[in-house]
C-alpha cells in the first residue's frame, strides 16, 4: 500500500500542470536575428504545435530569443523525460575522468555482483559501460510496452539484469531506460553517494544548471533517464556545457572534452528514426548542419550545432508521444527554420 501510495504522488507530480513564472509569450532577451522572435510566435500558433511550452535560441552563449507559450516560462519546471539520458552521459564522463570508473570497455558485472541473477546468461559478463550508454547491452528493452512491469517490480536493478538476452551485447540499438538506470546504480556505487547528490556537486559550477525533484526506484537509486524535473534554462545551461567543449563560461573544465567528441560518435543507429547515436546523444541532419541533440518524451529536446555555435532548447507536454504523432518532427523542422534564420544574419 505504501509503495502504491508514492507511485500516486509521483505520478501527481508530473502530471499537474507547473506554475507558470512569466506572460504567455516571453520577451526575447534580444531583439531577435532575422526577425526570429516573431517566427517562434508564429509556429507556435499552428494547432499542431499546440504541445509546445517553451523555445530557448542562444549563439555563442548568447540567448537571442527566448519564449513561453501558452501560459509557460522557461524558468518554470518541466519533466525533461528522456533528455535527462544526457545528462547521465556526461556523469559517467565525469566518474570517468575521476578515476571512478575505468572507460567505456570496463564490464558491469563486478560491479554490480550483488543484483546478478542466480544463474545468469554468460553472456552477462560481457556486457560494458559502453553498452549500456549506447543501448546494446543486449538484455531485452525495458522501455514501451515493458516500462510498466519494471517499474513495478520490487528491485529495478535485479529486474533489468534479470531479463533474457534478445542480441548480443554490442549488438543492434535497444533502446532501453533501464540500461541507463543501471548506470545510475552503477555511479551510486562507485561515488558512494546518491546521484542527485554527485549531480549536483560535478554539474554544480554550471551557472543556471540545476536539477529539482527526480524519482527514485524502492532501493532509493535516482531513475537514470527519466522523470527529472528542470528548467528549459537548466536544459540551456547543460546545452552550453556541451558547445563550449566542457567548459563552463569562465573556462573551468567540467566534462573532459575527449568525453564529449567520444559521446556523439556514431556507436549504433536507431531501428525507429535510423539517427545516429552515441553515449546518450542522437545525431542527424537538420537545416543542413550536423546536430547532435537530447530528446525526451512528448517532445523535450536540447539540440546543439556545433558549426554555429548554436544551442536551443525546446519543453513541450509530456501527455503524448512525439514521434508517432509527427510532432518531433515538426520540432525538427522548427530548428531547420532557427537554423536559417542564424545563418542568413
């Protein structure tokens, strides 16, 4: 009963609608490249954008338009979903670079002896850090119709190391958020501390970077890739970390920048959208440019281009899929738009 309970209040949480802090439509902090203020406001008028909250557009760490709609500030909390599978690349960068963790290839398995199963598939034993990043661990997806039941179970860990292998590890994109999750075990154990509490201390430097309430499983482990409430700005100010090469604006080295170029290399591609994607990062074409870029459910994305210094944010509700519906898409062609309006400035 009681673990029903906090899955009602959880549920409560991210379902009621956030206080807005700002107008419906926000000033532009700048007078906008290309009249780019006024066409925010314009695509966000087309009914099928109606999901949309907010748009952050920032060049070289200078925000040139920014924008709420429909009653939604970008200082206003949001469930960034799946986004927040960045976020958790850029931690194991962290441990990495700390001498927590040895890299990419080292194996999972002794580091989390404890919830393997009785008599595990061997294969168990060549499962990577870099596997799980890149989602080809190979264990079976614990996302879509399978969400559900795992979050239900009594040992989220022990659950997700528990299910039959449907590829080899290192094999085909299985897009699954256990596979983060158990990085977020995997960083509690190593740092010896809850990963909010590393979170807050590594990404803490980042100025305007800041993580509010985020679920936990019922061993207390913070849910890696998921149901991590942030602000459009926070979102920015991660994005920014990201451009500048790790480095937050007064040139202190936050994520190793080797970490960065090896987080949005091609590791696999997605069996859904064919996108590239990395350690935590998808990659495709957009505009015309390469954009590497964080997506979350109901339409949370963070898109950075690197060839104009370029970073924009975009939250939108997280009542309904983005991907089925097209609407990612018209987020994609949202930023084609952003892009051609920087560029011809």
């Amino acid at each position: 009963m009681r673990r029903m309970i906090r899955l009602l209040s959880l549920l409560l949480f991210f379902c009621l609608p956030l206080a807005a802090t700002g107008p419906a439509t926000a000033q532009s902090t700048a007078s906008g490249v290309g009249g780019l203020g006024p066409r925010l406001d314009r695509a966000a008028s087309d009914p099928a954008m109606r999901p949309l909250k907010t748009v952050i557009v920032a060049r070289d760490g200078r925000v040139l338009s920014e924008r709420g709609f429909h009653g939604h500030s970008p200082s206003e909390s949001t469930n960034i979903k799946s986004a927040s599978k960045s976020i958790i690349s850029a931690l194991v960068g962290i441990a990495i670079d700390k001498g927590l963790l040895e890299g990419p290839d080292q194996k999972i398995a002794p580091i989390l002896k404890a919830d393997l199963p009785a008599a595990p598939d061997p294969r168990i034993n060549d499962i990577t850090i870099g596997n799980l990043l890149s989602m080809q661990a190979g264990l079976d997806r614990m996302s879509g119709a399978n969400y559900g039941r795992w979050v239900s179970s009594r040992n989220w860990v022990r659950f997700a190391l528990s299910q039959p292998f449907v590829d080899q590890p290192g094999g085909e994109m299985l897009y699954s958020t256990a596979s983060t999750h158990l990085l977020s075990a995997i960083l509690t154990k190593v740092g010896r501390r809850p990963t909010l509490v590393l979170a807050r201390e590594w990404l803490g430097p980042v100025e305007g970077f800041r993580i509010g309430a985020w679920e936990r499983d019922p061993q207390g482990i913070y849910l890696g890739g998921n149901q991590m409430a942030m602000s459009a700005r926070s979102l920015l100010a991660f994005g920014e970390l990201y451009r500048n090469g790790g480095k937050t604006a007064n040139g202190r080295q936050i994520v190793p920048a080797d970490w960065i170029a090896q987080s949005w290399q091609q590791r696999t591609n997605s069996r859904f959208s064919g996108d590239e994607y990395g350690y935590g990062w998808f990659t495709r074409q957009i505009g015309g440019e390469q954009v590497h870029f964080a997506w979350g459910y109901g339409g949370q994305m963070l898109y950075i281009v690197p060839s104009l210094d370029l970073t924009v944010v975009m939250t939108s509700e997280e009542s309904g899929p983005s991907a089925r519906s097209g609407y990612r898409d018209l987020l994609h062609g949202l930023l084609a738009d952003i892009i051609g309006s920087v560029r011809a400035a």
